[in-house]
C-alpha cells in the first residue's frame, strides 16, 4: 500500500524518458520544432532537479518566474499562464477561477510543487477537465524529523536557553531554572494519522514513550497497528495527550479546529505541535491558552497569514516557538519534489497516469 522513498525516486527515473525532437533538424527547423511544444509555465525558480527534468525531456517549452526569494506578482502571473499547456505551481499561487480563465482552454495540467493542495480550487480545475498532480511521500521523512525537532525544542525551551545563553541570562546553577517536559513515559497524540503521523511516531518511540493515542474521520486500524496506537474521541486526545501533534489536512470540518474548545480540555503541562496547516489552529484561542498558562507551550511551524507579522501577539510568548514553515527544507526533499512535480506534469501533457495525481 505504501511506497517507499527509494522505490519513489526509481520510479521518477523510469516514468519519464526523453523524447527525440532533434533528429536531423537543425537551425531553423529545430527552432520550429520547439515552438511547437507544449507551452509551460513554472511560478518558482525551482531546485535544479525539477527543471533539468523539463528540459532534458524534450518536450516542452517553458519559462519562469527567475526568483525563490519574492513570489510572482499576482497581475503578472495572470499575464504569463495566457495559452499556456501546463503549470507548474507552488503553495503561494492561488489557482482559482480567475487564474483558470486567464488561461484559457490551452490548459490541460496544474502540477504542483506541494503536498498541500488548498492553494488550488479543485471544484474549478474539475469543472474544466484540468489534471493536477501534486508531490505527497517524498517529503514525509524531512517533516517528521522537523515536527520532532519542534516538539523538543519548545518541551525543552530550547530557544529561551540559547537566548538566555546569549544575553547574559546564564548566571548560577537553578534548580528549576528553565525546566520543561520529557517525553519519556508520556502520552503522545497524534490529530490526523496518516504517513507523516506514523512517521513521527516512530521517530519518538525511542524516546521511551508510553502510549501513542490519535483521532481521524475514523479509526485506521492498519495504520494503528504500526505503532501501537488507540483510537480515541478528539476530547480524549486533548484530554490524554502530554503532547499533541496536528499533521491534518486542512479542509472545511477541520479549519479552526484546534481551538479553545480543545485547548480548555488540555493539560496544563501539554505542549501542543502543528505542522500541517495553519488554518487548523484559531491563533487566538492558542494565544489565549498559551498566556494564561492553560498548556505549556506551543510549536508552530504553519500560521495565518504566512508570514506571520512580526507584531503578531503569538511572537511575544516565551511559551510559542514560530518556525516559517520550514518541515519540507531539506536538499535532498526539496529536490525530489521538484522532481515529482516536473514528472507529473510530462505524463499529464503525454496523457498518461501521473506518479502522483489528485483524483478530482
């Protein structure tokens, strides 16, 4: 049922082999022959893998907006996608109705570059017969290691430590001076078990973990049975859970869910993790939770908006630990969804089943 990173990447190099345009064209007859390929839009620089996957195929034609650091402006982004065959995407873009008529119906496939699709307007792209494939698996390993990384950096007041260290705040030894909280014998619980879930869970079992409880749509036994974990009602999770970890996917019923309703029903020692989707987490309610001492400390590596305003009130807690959604940033992941997005969208303009596509 699962398929592994390795026989992920093996199958990326098979699926797409390159296509003979040159032949004996040369000069202008092979400028023609490009001009007459698919046209494809790309709204990131992306890493290298991806692109030299487009261009070493054959098959398209493409253009870029040249820059990782600033996303492409809305109105020129509207401009560029005109007649295009393909695009390829990442979670800044919103590609709704008005990107889709800008388009025009030259557009065939949206790939991508995310595991998250609540960027794309779904009902839209099915409405119009677009493909869209996205890049869930490769990045499971980088996120599960970065939700680890987070919990124990905010359990342990990792970054209060380094700031104390730096500003003259290490004075003499305390006896609870910048305690926090040990996984060993604790409860974890897990809102939303799917691959990431898992893998976070195994990485903490080492830990010497007690008890690893979740709650879903419905109990996933096989997936369970991986780690040893209970299904259990969302108040039981927020009742039992020294440490609560969201890895859900944003959608209608789950937006705002971690709220004061779920947060008055925590432990006041729990420490509470995101990084699925900022949207699961009513910041408010977490800041009010956070401030009056109602759990211990949050990590958050997604928010609304994103960035996060530097004067956003969550910034002034000692208790909250903000990364900018980074669970993703690592070579070797970012270059293998580069990879898969690229693949995905080749095989969509070939016509044939894309490595990862969204059943619309």
């Amino acid at each position: 049922m699962w398929c592994s990173r390795v026989a992920l990447r093996r199958l990326q190099q098979i699926a797409v082999a390159p296509l003979n345009i040159s032949g004996n064209a040369t000069g202008g007859a092979m400028q023609r022959k490009m001009s007459s390929l698919p046209k494809v839009y790309v709204t990131r620089q992306i890493p290298p893998d991806g692109l030299k996957r487009l261009q070493e195929s054959g098959q398209v034609q493409y253009e870029l907006w040249d820059s990782d650091d600033v996303p492409v402006p809305r109105k020129e982004l509207l401009q560029k996608v005109k007649g295009v065959d393909a695009l390829l995407c990442v979670l800044t873009e919103k590609i709704d109705a008005e990107l889709l008529d800008a388009a025009g119906p030259n557009l065939k496939v949206v790939s991508t570059m995310s595991v998250g699709f609540d960027h794309l307007s779904l009902e839209e792209l099915k409405k119009r017969g677009i493909r869209v494939g996205y890049t869930p698996e490769v990045l499971t390993d980088a996120v599960a290691e970065l939700t680890v990384a987070l919990l124990l950096a905010t359990s342990r007041r990792l970054i209060e430590a380094t700031h104390e260290a730096k500003t003259g705040g290490w004075g003499t030894w305390r006896t609870l001076w910048l305690c926090g909280h040990e996984l060993a014998n604790s409860t974890v619980g897990i809102f939303g078990l799917g691959r990431i879930g898992i893998a976070i869970a195994e990485r903490l079992a080492p830990f010497k973990v007690k008890k690893f409880i979740y709650t879903d749509v419905e109990p996933r036994p096989e997936l369970a049975s991986m780690i040893n974990a209970e299904y259990v009602s969302m108040d039981e999770l927020a009742k039992q859970s020294d440490f609560l970890a969201a890895c859900c996917a944003l959608t209608p019923e789950t937006k705002d869910i971690c709220n004061k309703d779920l947060f008055s029903k925590m432990k006041k020692t729990s420490i509470f993790i995101n990084t699925s989707r900022g949207g699961v987490v009513h910041q408010d309610d977490l800041y009010d939770a956070l401030a009056t001492g109602q759990i211990a400390g949050a990590g958050l590596d997604v928010t609304v908006p994103e960035p996060l305003p530097t004067d956003h009130p969550l910034f002034t807690l000692k208790n909250c630990v903000i990364l900018p959604h980074i669970a993703s940033a690592s070579y070797s992941t970012r270059n293998e969804m580069s990879s898969l997005a690229a693949n995905n969208l080749l095989l969509g303009l070939r016509g044939q089943p894309m490595i990862k596509e969204l059943k619309l």
